[in-house]
C-alpha cells in the first residue's frame, strides 16, 4: 500500500472537482466520500443530489477562513492531498475498510490524531476499486495549524502495518535514499509529449552517465553542457559552485520558460555536496611496492580494483561500512562506463544493470569516498580509453562486476537495506546474462582446442587435489573442456595450476556459483597474463610493505604458501 503526499494547494474546491469528476481518461467510477472527520451533518455530494461541492468545499474551509479573518496574514497552502492505494494483487476492499484506512492515515500524519476532537477538517473520497484520496485543511479547529514535519515517514510506517493487519502485499520500509517518485502531471506530460521517461528520469541517467567522465563537479557541469544538456550553475561572490539546476531541452511549463532541476530534486545522491565529496577527494597513499603487477589496459586494471572488494556483513565497525559504501558507490560508476565502452552488442544489458544499481548505490550510511579511489579511477580509465577490450578481457570485468554486485546484494540484505538489496539483485541477473554473452566465444575458441584425455586426467587431479569440494560440480560442467585448455595454457607459461585454482577459488567462491568452471576460466584466465611468482621476491615484498606501514610484520602479512598435492602423477603430453 502506497499513501504519497502531494504539495500542498489552495484550492479545496479545484482538488473536489477532480475527484468527483470524470478524471482525465474517464476512469472515475462512483465518486463518494467513505468517511471524514464527522460524516453527521457534511455535505456528500456523491449520495446527496442536493449537495454540491461548493458546499462541501466551504465546509471543509471554515476554520481557513475563520483563522485568515482574525489574522493578517492569511493561510493559502492549506490543502493537504494524500492518495492511497493498494497492489493490483491485493484483495478488494470495502468501504468500511478503506475507511477505516483513511482514519489510521490521517492520524498518524498528524492531520487528525485519535482523540483530538479539535484536529484538522478531512475527508476520504472513493472513486475507484483500489484507491481513495485524503483531503484534508490544514488549519485546526482551534486556529492552530498542525505538526505534520516527518508525516511522510509516519504515515509510511502506518502503511507498513496497515498491509501486515489487512493481509496485503507487503512493502518494504523506506529510508529515505530513493528518488523522488514521478508525478501524475510528469507523466502525463511525458506521455503528450512522446518522451519515453519524464524529465527527472532523464535527467538522472544523463547525470550517472556523465560522472565516470569527470574528475570535479565543473568538470562535471561541463561534460552535461557538451551532451546539450541545459545546465544552471549557483555561484557565491567569488565565482565558487555553490548549486546547480538542469533541464532537459523542449521541458517548459505553462509560460513557456524552461524548467530546471535542482540536482538533490532528482536523487538524494546528486546535491553539490555529494557529487564533490565523490569526484574530489584525493587518493590514500600507496606503499611503492603495494602491488607486484600493474594492469596493461583499463580493462584488466577495473578486475583487478575489483578484486579488493569484499564487503564484510558480520560484526563491522562503522568504518568498515563508510569504506564499503564508498566502494559501492564507485562499483555503479564502474558499471555504467564499462556500458559506454563496451561492444555494442554488449550494451544492453550493462545499461540495465547500471539503471537497476544506481538504487543499490546509496543508503543511510556515510560513505569514506577515498577508500573507493581505485575503482573510481577504473570507471575514469575505461570511460576514457579509445580501445575496446578483447573478449577474455570483457568476460573477466563482466564477470567480477556480477561477483561485487552478488557481495554488494548481500550486504545490504545484512545491514536491513531492503530496497539496496533488491536493487543489486536485479542488477546481477543483468550482469549474469552480460558475463553470459561475453564468455561465450571464448568458450567456443577453447572448446575448441581442448588438451588431450591424458592432460584432462592429468589436470583433474589438479582440481581434486585443489578444490576437493567443489571437483565434481566443476568436472562434470559443461565448461570443463575450455577450463582444462586454460590450465593448460597457464602451465606452458610457467604457472602450476594447482596455485592458481587455489588462488581463482579463494577470490570467488565456488558453492553458490551456478557454473563454477565458467567461473573458474575467467579468473585463472585474468591472473595467468601475469608472469609466474618469485616466491622469494613475494616474501621480501611482503616483508618490506608489511615493516614500512606497520613497523612489525603481522602474522597475516607473511607470504601465503600453498603445499602442494602431495603425489603429483608425471604429466605426459600430446
């Protein structure tokens, strides 16, 4: 059940006579009040022949004009507007039942609290199978006007209870991170108009499209103005951004003047404020031997800043959750670049996924933007870069962006962020049908070249010696034959399989993958372009980080060594 509270108005009579009137697509059926704030002696034009909406606007307006006649300044936003509606799946309801409804509503908005016998004038008004609207004047009968600061937020929770009481559909409860939802007159302007979105709408995706390409928010402002974009900066004395509003070209209201959005009008996350403290913040310090292999191209550098997210959901400081609300942040950015440049034939579901992320990419929690630098400077590289990626380089970014939306889905759903959590879970069966399409021409090109029977069994023993629990799900996948070309192929660059199953099935893990040798290929594929490790120059590496940034090693920081198989059978090749 869904209760949204419109702006409010001044004209009582103008709102009645939309919702006794046919409404703009004749879809008004029997319009009549279900209740109101005393049903004995009010005017109902909807049974009563003789009862007009005049009356019943008067009615509803008497103590408006009776606090304007005492007062020098008179009250002219005193119409308060709340519709109600149900799920297309819910039950019919009577009267009685939305009328009791509409009593629970205005009393937890603060309209008319139980028991208050001098709160506001209000009524409920009926005029389909399943919806009412509230109107309501927001002047009480004493001449106050009432506490409706947060109403949203109460009523909200009320239709949250309402739905458990009623047995029906159950939503989840809001945060307040969610985009402004579009307005009847937004889209029904939209829809006269011929545009597929309203103006917020599309706005919005230009606005998420834009920040991979900028490093600050004039860089940002600009690159909109490029994409013709109709941009209205708010500057201080001294030349300083201080706000900004933007339109979409042909959006003009009754005058003929273009209309322009605030950006925090379109979503929580797109202010000044916060679009500056994502783009501007610096990069933390990186020891120079932090890492032993630097990407070649942005592409294998995105998977490799991926990597490094792995988002805990137990028994997290406050700082871990900004560092990984940062790093989600970063991951939408990641998302929607890597559908800019990517093939076109791989567009189209990247796109959905980075539409359907955007929600996962906010919620109550401050993000430490700094800690989500590498990822943010992936997005910029790939946004950036004039080469498209080779076909083993796209199916290791699609699928390590399906892995940190898996994780990202996860702990939301840990930390209670309900809609968070829904968001990335759509997102991952778009990137899940994108990691499809990119891997399979790989796994064609090695299904293709298959090692020999001996080199399969050899390599088997390599899985079963490495992943012992997850063998028989990864030898008897479909993909095992372009696995065991990969190995293969690792191996004749110097690499042992074995070490690298380890390390492939240590950075995902394999129980909930649908495919794990799918998984498996994409991974040993990105790891083995690098050369073999010098185990040694690894361990003095470590050591050297490890001193500098700590003054002591930790037991942690030391060189990981695998052992290995302990009977290994002779390789033979052919």
């Amino acid at each position: 059940m869904i209760a949204a509270i419109k702006p409010a108005g001044a004209n009582t009579r103008g709102l009645l006579a939309y919702l006794y009137g046919p409404g703009r697509h004749d879809e008004h059926l029997d319009p009549h009040l279900v209740t109101g704030f005393a049903m004995l002696g009010m005017p109902n034009p909807g049974r009563n022949e003789n009862a007009t909406l005049t009356d019943l606007a008067r009615h509803l307006d008497e103590p408006v004009h009776l606090r304007n006649s005492e007062f020098g300044k008179p009250v002219t936003d005193h119409v308060w507007h709340c519709p109600v509606r149900a799920a297309p799946e819910d039950r019919h309801l009577s009267d009685t039942e939305w009328a009791d409804i509409a009593q629970r509503i205005v009393s937890a908005a603060g309209i008319a609290p139980d028991g208050d016998d001098l709160a506001c004038r209000w009524i409920a008004v009926r005029h389909a199978d399943d919806h009412i609207h509230i109107l309501a004047t927001t002047v009480r009968e004493d001449g106050r006007r009432p506490k409706l600061h947060d109403s949203g937020i109460r009523v909200g929770d009320e239709c949250r209870q309402i739905e458990k009481d009623y047995g029906l559909r159950q939503l989840k409860k809001g945060d307040r991170t969610a985009a402004r939802r579009p307005t009847q007159a937004e889209m029904h302007k939209a829809e006269r108009l011929g545009w597929e979105q309203t103006s917020r709408q599309w706005l919005q995706d230009r606005i998420r499209a834009a920040i991979p390409h900028a490093t600050s928010a004039e860089e940002l402002l600009a690159y909109l103005e490029a994409d013709d974009i109709l941009v209205k900066p708010r500057r201080g004395p001294s030349g300083d951004l201080l706000g900004y509003a933007v339109g979409r070209p042909g959006d003009l209201n009754k005058d003929g003047e273009q209309i322009y959005h605030p950006g925090g009008k379109i979503a929580p996350d797109l202010t000044l404020p916060k679009l500056k403290a994502r783009l501007e913040t610096s990069a933390p310090e990186e020891h120079p031997t932090a890492r032993r292999n630097r990407p070649t191209t942005p592409w294998h550098q995105a998977t490799e800043a991926l990597d490094t997210l792995r988002p805990e959901t137990t028994n997290t400081s406050a700082d871990e959750d900004a560092r990984t609300q940062a790093n989600i942040s970063a991951l939408g950015e990641l998302i929607e670049a890597t559908a800019q440049a990517a093939p076109a034939d791989h567009r189209a579901q990247l796109r959905a996924a980075s539409t359907a992320f955007a929600r996962a990419q906010r919620s109550q929690i401050r993000a430490e933007h700094r800690a989500a630098h590498a990822l943010r400077t992936a997005a910029r590289d790939i946004a950036h870069t004039a080469t498209g990626p080779d076909g083993s380089a796209l199916a290791a970014l699609t699928a390590a962006l399906l892995w940190a939306a898996i994780l990202t889905a996860r702990w939301h759903e840990a930390k209670g962020h309900a809609h968070q959590a829904d968001a990335a879970r759509q997102a991952v069966q778009h990137l899940q049908s994108a990691a499809d399409t990119a891997l399979a021409p790989t796994l064609t090109t090695l299904q293709a070249r298959r090692p020999g029977e001996e080199t399969r069994r050899t390599l088997a023993n390599d899985v079963r010696a490495a992943v012992p629990e997850h063998a028989d799900r990864i030898l008897t996948d479909p993909g095992w034959p372009a696995l065991a070309t990969v190995l293969a192929d690792a191996e004749a660059s110097g690499h042992k399989p074995h070490h690298l199953l380890k390390e492939a099935a240590a950075q995902r893990e394999l129980t909930t993958a649908r495919q794990p040798a799918r998984v498996l290929i994409t991974r040993i594929q990105h790891t083995s372009r690098n050369p073999p490790p010098n185990r040694r120059a690894e361990a003095a590496r470590l050591r050297s980080v490890s001193a500098s940034a700590f003054g002591t090693p930790s037991p942690n920081d030391q060189p990981r060594t695998t052992a290995a198989p302990t009977s290994q059978p002779s390789r033979h090749r052919r």
